[in-house]
C-alpha cells in the first residue's frame, strides 16, 4: 500500500507525521521556513494552529471508502481496507468482569500499522479547502499560515480562509479540540 501511494505521489508533500523521513523534523521546518519567507519578506504572517479532537476514533467509514477509492484503491483491496475498519468489537474486562461485546462502526485502529495510513488518506485533502492558506499537517495537528503586507488584509484573508477550513472539517464530520486552545 505504501509503495503504491508513493508512487502514484497521492500524500501532499505538506503531510508529515507517520511517513518515512517526514517526522517532527522536517514538518517544524518546513513550517519554519514558512514564516522566515514571510518575515524576509516583511510580511505580517499569522498562524492557525489546530488539534483534532479524537481524530482517529470519529473517522467516517463512508467517507473513508470515498477518499480511498478516489487515490485509487479498488475492488478486493478497497473490500479488504473497509473490512479492516468495519464492525470491529471490542468489550472491557477488569478484575475478571467482562462486558457486553460491542461494535465500532467509526474511526480507525490506533494501534495498528494501517490506522495511521488511513487517517492520513482521510485528512489528505485538506490542503485543497483554500488556494491561499499555507498548510503542514502532523497526523492530528495542523497549521494554516497566510503572510501578507497588510495586517487587516492577513486577518481578513485568514478569516475567510479559515472558515473554509472549518467547512472541510464539518463535511469530514472532524472537530477542532477546543480544550487545547490558547
């Protein structure tokens, strides 16, 4: 699946986090670079920065399967993903208790090799909501940066984009996790 995404080049380049030699490193700076283009520019350059609330537990299956076959993936390899990821059980058990079995008809398994590969597929397209944000994406963290000479133009600009943003989120059933605000 990997050799497959890389060659066909179906991650953004501004998708870092769960990818090999795209860790902390290269995504802090690549952002880095962004705002010393802004400042040797002498450009006002804000920053959005946003953490998604319980990312990888609310990811739509329906939505998932669309974005998978969109990049590419068909027949009895997309069957194969959308089983991995479809009605999966799960109970608790503590001090010899065991509830009831229940399924999980959401998100995808976070302790898995495929899970964080196919949140990045999902989140993928992000980039694409605003022609005029800057974007670096870190498996549930991203950052949106506009630069502009003006300071009530970035702000404005950044307003408008931004909302963009929130509409891909809301059409991608995803939510900011507003208790990491600052």
């Amino acid at each position: 699946m990997t050799n497959f995404i890389d060659k066909y080049k179906i991650l953004s380049k501004e998708q870092f986090g769960f990818r090999k030699n795209m860790g902390t490193d290269t995504a802090l700076s690549n952002y880095i670079d962004t705002i010393l283009s802004g400042l040797n520019e002498k450009l006002y350059t804000v920053s959005i920065f946003m953490d998604l609330s319980k990312a990888f537990d609310v990811l739509n299956h329906n939505i998932l399967k669309t974005k998978l076959e969109h990049y590419g993936f068909r027949s009895n390899f997309l069957e194969f993903l959308m089983n991995f990821v479809e009605n999966r059980k799960y109970f608790v058990s503590a001090n010899g208790s065991t509830s009831h079995t229940k399924t999980v008809n959401i998100g995808v398994p976070q302790g898995s090799t495929l899970g964080p590969l196919l949140f990045l597929l999902y989140i993928n397209d992000m980039i694409n909501c605003s022609d005029l944000l800057k974007f670096s994406l870190f498996a549930d963290d991203s950052t949106a940066t506009y630069s502009n000479s003006n300071l009530n133009t970035t702000l404005n600009i950044l307003k408008v984009e931004f909302s963009k943003v929130l509409d891909w989120l809301t059409a991608n059933k995803l939510i900011i996790n507003l208790k990491k605000l600052i």
